[in-house]
C-alpha cells in the first residue's frame, strides 16, 4: 500500500469540511475510508485542524441543532442524533434548549399543525396517532400531551 501524505490528507479533509461542518468523529470516519492505513495520520490532521478552527464540534453541533428545529424535530431525537455523530454530551447539553422550555411546546405546535391542520383528534385513534407521530419526531412524552390539548385556529 501507498504512503499518504500529510497533505493528501489534510486537502481530503478540508474538501469535506468546504461541503457542510462535520463532527470530529464523522471526519475520522471519512477520512479513515478514504486513508485506510493512515489512521495515526488522520488523526493528526484532525487535531491540527481543530487547533485551527477548521473543525470545531460545538459550532457542527450548533448549525446541525438548527437545521434540526427547521425541520421541527425535538429535542431527544435531535440530542440522541448528536451522540451517534460523536458529540460528547457536555456539547449536546451547550446546543440542546432545555426540554422543559416552552421553545419545544410552541416547535410541537407547529411540527402537530404541520403534519395534521385541521384534523382535530376528536377519538382515541386519532390521538394516538398525532402522540405517536410527536414522539417520533423527538418531542417528550409531556411536550406532545401539552400539544395535543391545545386547539388551534385549523379547528
């Protein structure tokens, strides 16, 4: 097997890092792939880059938090998201808004009024289903009750 270069490597991550952030451990992962045998390489590369603020965890968990709340997940779906890119949990508690906020009851609003306008739950079915849909998508147990009892202006 061919030797890589320092900088083979260091341009393969940075071509990554130009396409969207990356976790550290996604970056490993990646370059590891790419450089098989180079493993004690990438990470240096790695540790080189985080010194130069090229990669940074907190600032991929904080664009990947926000890409997340547009796409109205919640907050344990989006925290156990961060934890299977490799973002320890000291980060993911920074990122994450507190679940007991209201932040997440109004985002459980809409994610309901998004997926379900103008469909009251009128049966136990029907709020069986929303409740599941909610918890799907990342919201507490709690956050997706308080949403259900809200009647919105679709009703």
């Amino acid at each position: 097997m061919s030797e890589h270069t320092h900088a083979e490597i260091r341009l393969s991550a940075m071509n990554i890092l130009a396409m969207r952030e990356q976790s550290r451990s996604e970056l490993f992962r990646k370059l590891c792939q790419k450089f098989p045998d180079a493993k004690e390489q990438v990470e240096t590369v790695i540790e080189e880059l985080a010194v130069d603020n090229m990669q940074n965890d907190l600032r991929f968990a904080e664009s990947f938090v926000h890409s997340r709340i547009n796409k109205g997940h919640g907050p344990v779906r989006i925290s156990a998201e961060l934890r299977q890119k490799g973002i320890g949990q000291e980060v993911v508690s920074e990122v994450v808004p507190d679940s007991g906020d209201d932040f997440w009851f109004e985002m459980a609003i809409e994610a309901k009024e998004r997926k379900f306008a103008g469909k009251a739950a009128k049966d136990h079915k029907e709020k069986a289903k929303q409740m599941r849909y909610l918890v799907y998508r990342g919201y507490t147990s709690q956050q997706a009750i308080k949403a259900l009892a809200v009647k919105t202006s679709s009703y």
